[in-house]
C-alpha cells in the first residue's frame, strides 16, 4: 500500500513539473491558432457565402444582377487596343441607359461619353524616356445632389483590362459595383453630387483618370473613392486613405480590413504599383484607394476570370463601397474646413472584423503622452518601491534575457534565410510551410536559449524581463514618434500598442507589492513550493520521491509560506490558494496585454504582407521581401514572449521524450519540407512576361525569322528555359537567355516563334505597317506619317543620336490621327516637347467597324523651336512600331498555312504557350504589345 501511494505520488508530481509548461504552450498556440482561425474564415471562407449586413441593400436579386453583368464583362480579354474594349464599353453604355428608364425621374442624372484627347509630358510620368499621346473614352455616369454646396463625390474604376487577362477582379468586379450604386443612388437621390467614372486607359499609364481631371466635371469633386485590384483573391482592403475625413467613412464598414503601414509603403516608395488613387490625389482630391491584394500569381493573367472570385467577394464590395460612398456624400460632409484637410488618419483592422481609425494628430498625442508619461510613473513607481519601502522587486541576476532573446531571432532567422535562399528561395510562392518552419525554429531555438540561461544564472524575476521589453518598445515608439511628426507615417503604432502593453504587463507585476501582497515567483513555482510543504508535513513517506524541488527556488528570499503550527494548516493552505490565484489572474492579464493583443495585429500584419509579397518575385522584386515579413512578425510574436517561456523553463525542465520526439520529428519535417517542395502550383503558378517582335527593319539571320520574329518569355531564370522546351516549335532550339533590362533579378529568352501573319492583321507583316517623312515648307521641319492596320496602338522610336546633347530638344505636333481627328485647323496642337527616345500614339479608331484599316496615318510634325543642336541626318533612322495587344484565348494552338487567313484577334505563338506551358505556369504581357511589328523610316510618299 505504501509503495502505491509513492508511485501516486511520483506520477503526480512529475504530471505537474511537466503539464505546465504543456498546458502553457498548448493554450499559447490554441490562442494564436483562434487568431489565424479568424483572420483565415474572415479571408476566404465567408466571403463563399458571405451575407453582409442585415440592414446591406446588397439582396440577392441585385447581386444576380451584379454577377450576370461580371459575367458579361470578362467574357474575353479587353484592353484598349482590342474590339472586345469597344464591346464593353458599349455594355457599359447600354446598362447606364437601361438603369435610367426604370426609374420615373431622372432630371437630375446625365449619362456623358468622354472623347478628349491629350498628351501626356515628362513630367507627368515615372519613365523620364517617353511621352504619350491618348484619345479617351471615359464615360461618366452623373447624379446631382439635393443640396447644393455640398461637396461631390468621384467613384472611379477602369473598365479596360491587360490583353492577357480576362479582368474579373481587375476591374470587371469594381465596374458592376458602380452600375449598382448608380442605380441605388438614382433611386435614392444623396445630398452630394456623385460623378462615377468608368475610366479606360488605365493599363497603359492610368490614362484615364489624367483624361478625367481635364473634364470640367472634376471641378464638382472633391471626395473620391477609387476601387482598383493589386491581386485576383480575396476581400478588398483599403490601401490608401488622403485625410482623416474620409478616412472615417471607411471605419464603419462591416469586416473592414486594411492597415496604415501599405499606405506608408506607398507613401515612401517601397511600393511601386500605381493606381488612379495617384493621379486624384495629387491633384487635391481628398480619398480612399480599395483593391483587392492576394493571389498576385493570378493578376494580369488568364487566371484572373470568372473562377478565381465568387459572389461573395462582390457582395462584400458592393456593401463596403456602398457604406462608403454613402458616408462620403452625406450632408455630414459639408462642414469640412480647410484646416483639417490635409489631417492624415491612422488606421488598422483588428481580426477583419472591425477598424480603428484615427487622426494622426491625435495619434501623435497619445504616443507623445505613452513616451513621455509612461517611462515617469513607471520609473517613479520603482523608486518609491525599491528605495523607499526597501522591497526586493528585482532580482540581481536574471537580466539580459530579452537582448539575448532578440540575438539569437535576429541569428536564426538570418541563417535560416541563408539556407532556404541557397536551395529553395521561391518555394514561398505557393506554400505556408516556410511560414511553419521559421517560426517553429526560431521558438525552439530561444527556448533552448533560455534554457541555457536558467541553468548559468537561474535567479529569474518575470520584472526583469518586462522591463527589457519596455525599454525596447520605448526606443521602437519614440523613432516611431519622430517618424510621425516629419514623415507623417502612421505605421508605428505596432510598436505603440506593444509598449503600452509592457506598461500595464509592468505595472500588473508591481501592484502586488504596493498592496502589500508577498509574491516573489509565479504560480507554477508556488505549487511546487506547495508540494515541499506537503513533504515536510508526512516526514519521511515523501523523503523518497523528492527530486531536488527544493533546490530549483533559488528566488524565495522570504519564504512564500509563513511557519505555522499544526493547527493553522487550513489557514495557511487558505493563504497559498488565495496567493496562487491571484498571481494567475495577473500572468493571464499580462500575457494579453503584452503578447496576446499586439501578438495577434502583427500576425496579422505577418499574413498580409506575405500574402501581399510572395507572388512579387516573378515581377522583379527582391524575394527576400516575404521571407523579412515572416522573419518579422516571428521575432516580434516570440520576444514579448520571453518571460513567460522562462517561467515555463523554471518549473518545467524535463519534458517527457514523447512530446520532445513529436516537436523533434515536426520541426525537422518543416525545415525539410522548404528545402526540397516545387516552388509552383497549379494554383499559385509561376507568371511569365510574353511579348513576339517581328523587327522588319533589321536583316534577319533566317529567313524564316522574317514573319515570326522571336518570342520573348521574361521570367525567374532557373525556369523559363523549362518552358521553352515544352514548346513544340521550340525543340531543337537553343534558347537564347540574357538578364532582362527591365527587371535585373529576371532573365529573358528568346526563341522563334509561330509566325502571326494573317492573324493579327490580315496578310504579312510587312502590309501592317509603313512610316514615311517628308520636309515641310518650313525649313528644319519635317511631316511623319505612320499607317498601321488593325491597330489602336502606334509607337515612335527615336534614335538617342539625334540629341546632341543632354539639353537638346524636339517639339512632336499631332497633326492628324487614324480616328480621323485632323488638328490643323486648331489654335493649339496637342504638342510634346523635350528630351525624349519614344511616344506612345494611341488612337480611338473603331476596331469592330474596320476604320482601324490602315488608310489614315498618325500623321506628326517634327520641329526644333528651341535652336538647340540635333543631328537631322539621325533623324532618318527613326523607326515606328505598330501594337497588337489584342488576344482571344481558345484551347489549343492552330499551325497554319500562312495563307490562309485565320480569325483575328489570335495569336499562334501565344496560344502555343497557353496550350503546351506546364500547369504550374502562367504569362501576362511584357509592354504594351503581345505582338510589335517594328519598321524602319522611308522617305517614298507625300503627305497631303
């Protein structure tokens, strides 16, 4: 009987000194498994079924409506320069028109068609080497508001699409949501003007909101929100937000999600996407920038179609833009001052379930008040307690564990990226188990750290630790802080939440002692100080199990069980209880505040920018991005966690050789898993740029080169010789391979591919295009004629030779254009001037009705006002290139006999890689062309 009981007793005391720290980690990653639950189910799963807001006018009727019209929309590839563009446009038109007759009173709407035309200069643009000249078709849907000074409201999206994509999320979604709340505001008539702009142009240079703010309508506005796609998935997120003001009509939006730091990535130039959002801002416009950011390996490719979103995704826009727009035209609005229009907001979601928004005046309040106020009660509550009570709060020992903790992150984490950069960089573009595997590492790796540390120095006080962090999170707030006030950069507030946190986890390890109340250690600890007295009670019956307990409690200076008799036991154990209970209500509090909260945003935020990143190193970025995000939102999770994983440690040495083996075999399994996965799938699939040249003023090395040009794929180098050789006109073929000028870190191929004649454009390509010039009657003036057939899209290329030097300029008039536009009887040409080596032509001519035929050119006049030196004999080398951009996918490639003439809008080379590319592949257009037909200038023929 005796044996049994010290068999009991053996098993229950090594069940405590072992599920404790179990227990702790289990409920650590239980809370943070809830947390990635939510953000998960938030993201993806209700947006399958997501119903909205019981009070959302989103029914189901008017979003079969919405779905139907998405339907229509990204039916096919619809860039600019394609008759499916002018097939939606007048979709578009017709549904405006057909909202307009169901609703009795529509005195106060106006359908008007955009047709302006202008250039776009140097200034006005990223590429310092180019200018434009763009002929719009905007079209803008107008409701005028029952109050008048109230100030309008923009709502812009673009209904063109990129010639490789169907444009389902990029724009096709944003466009049905603005024909739904045409219709709801015609019925619902707001107090404030609101101006939709269906804008197009915006693949080729944002075109079409620079056509918009030359319209006089632009002077109604001055609110706007813009709804645009970064990626093909998900829910839209605000990425953006001009002021507070407008800012505050987003922060009510139902399971809002979005974050300061992408508007501060932006705002500093990490970021180099653009948006509309850019061109309204700049020109005064107060607004907000929505766009959808996951699955980026699907945008501007053939995957981006009508099964990479679902109805839900359409619903929650509709009802976000909804409240939105709603808010934005409200008479609230109308007391706007000028002093607060330029008051930028802070703002962030918590579990997407709601977002907190501030000004970044009263933000920049709250963080001078947590650095400045916070270190003086903190410090002053210390000194009280430690110089004038003489209370032994801190131990001399047991520091540096937080410095230490943060090495050792910083080491693992960087070594970590090393080996995974060394044998399998991109393997995060399609998987999360990189995600697993660094932080898996890193906690066992600070765990080990920590345990190293108990054993040298194992007087430990959780005080000690705490204050590490908070002097940390202080120095983090106040860089924050100064960033604030010079930058205007919001996205501090990370570390603001984390170092108020510390404050309070501080202050909730000192209260006890202000209160009088003896805790020197932590509730594990207490219970095995419980089991020492429980041995001391039975003598020697538990003399022959005790394992040293003792001798682990090196921190109890004053005993935490006074010396009591016999007949105080209950008492006493009364007391422990009562202690334990209370030290276990402040762990709990401390760890919500210092780890839980904040944990849970920079998990957050650790998901948004891997998910927002993974898919960006097949566009050029560096792939080190998502990686530096995990490595981030690891070391920002686990250091808050130090003290606890020490107080797991203390009590918890020797874990049983079951769980050691499990993590063992868990962790190894992960860092294997990211060394040898395939890095692509069938659903995040690596992106290719394609674009066909057929250079007709160079002397081609074969023959057979002459009417097919070469196929060039830009893409990662290590795979696109893979899927080359999957092509069947490629075999046999040695592949050509440079790094690309474009993107330094991407390599470009080249190999011949199917010839495109007859089905770009009906016959050879050498029928497709002719560039002539001709002296005026002005001296040193020159007419250029260019003729393209079956093209919207002209480019001029011009030779660096011509410009003497670096202050050298030419002035390019547009003297006529293929739509039939004829300018010379204007006062003021559509002029571009300066120092430059290529413009963009895009004219309006009707693809569908066939006036796009090739017999009237772009006709442009070239002159030298300025005086400046310019080689003219140069001048002649000038070439002209005609863009085809316009792409109907079907099945399977077609070989053809060249002369047969082939439905156009096809393109063999293209659909060959779309048939033959392996499955975890995909493309999207290089430039502003699949197919360039380049030709060299000829002086043969007279302009009239």
């Amino acid at each position: 009987m005796r044996f049994l009981r010290g068999a009991v007793k053996l098993i229950e005391n090594r069940f405590r000194r072992i599920s404790a720290p179990i227990v702790a980690s289990v409920s650590i990653i239980l809370l943070y498994g809830i947390a990635i639950i939510t953000t998960y189910s938030n993201e993806v799963d209700t947006l399958v079924t997501y119903r909205g807001e019981r009070s959302s006018a989103i029914t189901d009727p008017a979003l079969d409506v919405m779905w139907n019209d998405l339907q229509n929309i990204s039916a096919q590839p619809h860039s600019y320069n394609s008759r499916a563009h002018e097939r939606v446009r007048i979709f578009v038109l017709d549904r405006l028109r057909q909202i307009t007759v169901g609703v009795p009173d529509t005195s106060f709407a106006e359908i008007v068609e955009d047709n302006d035309s202008f250039v776009i200069t140097l200034s006005e643009q990223q590429d310092e080497n180019r200018a434009k000249y763009f002929e719009g078709q905007n079209i803008y849907a107008v409701i005028h508001g029952n109050k008048d000074g109230n100030p309008g409201v923009l709502v812009s999206a673009h209904y063109d699409s990129v010639s490789t994509s169907f444009g389902t999320t990029d724009d096709g979604i944003s466009i049905v949501v603005m024909l739904f709340l045409f219709e709801h505001f015609l019925s619902q008539r707001p107090d404030s003007t609101i101006v939709f702009n269906f804008n197009t142009g915006e693949e080729l240079g944002l075109l079409g909101a620079k056509q918009f703010l030359k319209h006089p309508l632009s002077k109604e506005v001055k609110y706007f929100l813009n709804i645009d796609s970064a990626g093909a998935a998900g829910r839209s997120t605000m990425h953006r937000a001009s002021n507070y003001e407008v800012l505050k009509a987003f922060a009510g939006v139902h399971h809002g999600l979005g974050s300061v730091i992408m508007q501060d990535v932006f705002r500093t130039g990490v970021m180099k996407s653009m948006t509309d959002f850019s061109i309204y801002d700049d020109a005064n416009l107060k607004g907000l920038d929505m766009a959808y950011y996951k699955s980026r390996s699907r945008y501007h490719t053939p995957l981006d179609n009508m099964r990479s979103t679902n109805r839900g995704s359409v619903r929650y826009l509709a009802q976000s833009s909804l409240r939105t727009v709603s808010k934005l035209s409200s008479s609230s609005t109308k007391n706007v001052t000028s002093d607060n229009a330029h008051v930028t907001g802070v703002f962030f979601d918590y579990l997407g379930i709601s977002v907190i928004a501030l000004s970044m005046n009263t933000f920049i309040a709250i963080s001078l008040i947590a650095v400045i106020i916070g270190p003086l009660v903190l410090g002053g509550l210390l000194y009280f307690l430690i110089f004038k009570e003489k209370i032994p709060i801190l131990g001399r020992k047991g520091w540096l564990r937080v410095p230490g903790t943060l090495v050792i992150l910083v080491l693992v984490n960087y070594l970590l990226l090393r080996i995974i950069s060394a044998h399998n960089r991109d393997v995060i573009y399609s998987s999360d188990i990189p995600i697993l595997t660094i932080f898996s590492v890193s906690a066992v790796a600070v765990a080990i750290f920590l345990y190293v540390c108990d054993i040298v120095s194992p007087e430990l006080h959780s005080l000690n630790s705490l204050l590490e962090l908070t002097v940390l999170y202080w120095i983090l707030s106040l860089v924050g802080v100064i960033y604030q006030i010079k930058m205007r950069l919001g996205g501090s507030y990370i570390f603001i939440i984390q170092y108020v946190g510390s404050l309070l986890a501080c202050g909730l390890a000192i209260v006890p002692y202000t209160k009088g109340i003896d805790i020197k250690t932590h509730h594990i600890d207490s219970i095995q100080l419980t089991d020492q007295y429980d041995s001391r009670e039975h003598g020697n019956e538990d003399d022959e199990i005790d394992d040293g307990t003792a001798s682990d409690s090196p921190l109890e200076h004053v005993p935490l069980l006074p010396a009591v008799t016999s007949d105080e036991n209950s008492r006493a154990t009364i007391s422990t209880i009562s202690d334990q209970a209370i030290e276990s209500l402040i762990e709990c509090a401390q760890f919500i505040f210092i780890c839980l909260i904040p944990g849970v945003i920079f998990l957050q935020l650790g998901f948004f920018s891997v998910y927002s990143l993974r898919h960006t190193a097949t566009d050029g970025s560096p792939y080190i991005l998502p990686y530096a995000a995990i490595s981030f939102a690891t070391t920002a999770i686990l250091l808050p966690m130090t003290p606890f994983i020490c107080r797991m440690l203390r009590t918890g040495r020797v874990f049983s050789l079951q769980v050691n083996i499990v993590l063992a075999v868990a962790v190894c399994g992960a860092f294997v898993a990211t060394l040898t996965k395939f890095p692509f799938s069938e659903q995040y699939p690596m992106k290719m740029f394609y674009e066909q040249v057929v250079d007709l003023s160079a002397a081609p090395s074969d023959n057979s080169t002459l009417f097919s040009g070469y196929v060039t794929l830009t893409g990662i180098p290590s795979y696109i010789p893979t899927v080359i050789a999957e092509m069947p006109s490629a075999k046999g073929i040695v592949t050509s391979c440079s790094s690309s000028p474009m993107r330094r870190t991407l390599s470009a191929c080249s190999y011949p591919g199917l010839s495109p004649a007859n089905y770009v454009a009906s016959g050879s390509p050498t029928e497709w295009i002719d560039i002539f010039m001709e002296e005026d009657l002005t001296p040193r003036t020159y007419i250029i004629s260019i003729y393209g057939k079956n093209t919207r899209a002209f480019e001029l290329i011009i030779p660096k030779e011509v410009y003497m030097s670096s202050e050298s300029t030419l002035q390019f008039d547009i003297i006529q254009s293929p739509a039939g536009t004829n300018y010379t009887s204007w006062e003021h040409l559509p002029s571009i001037s300066g120092h430059f080596y290529a413009i963009d032509l895009w004219t309006r001519c009707n693809l569908s009705g066939g006036n796009c035929d090739g017999s009237v050119p772009f006709v442009v006049r070239v002159s030298n006002p300025s005086g400046s030196q310019i080689n003219y004999e140069a001048l002649q080398n000038i070439q002209a290139a005609c863009n085809y951009d316009e792409w109907i996918p079907r099945s399977g490639p077609d070989f053809p006999d060249e002369n047969d003439y082939k439905e156009i809008g096809r393109i063999p080379a293209l659909d060959e890689l779309f048939h033959y590319m392996p499955s975890w592949a995909t493309f999207l257009k290089r430039t502003n062309s699949l197919v360039k037909v380049i030709k060299g200038l000829e002086v043969k023929r007279s302009v009239n």
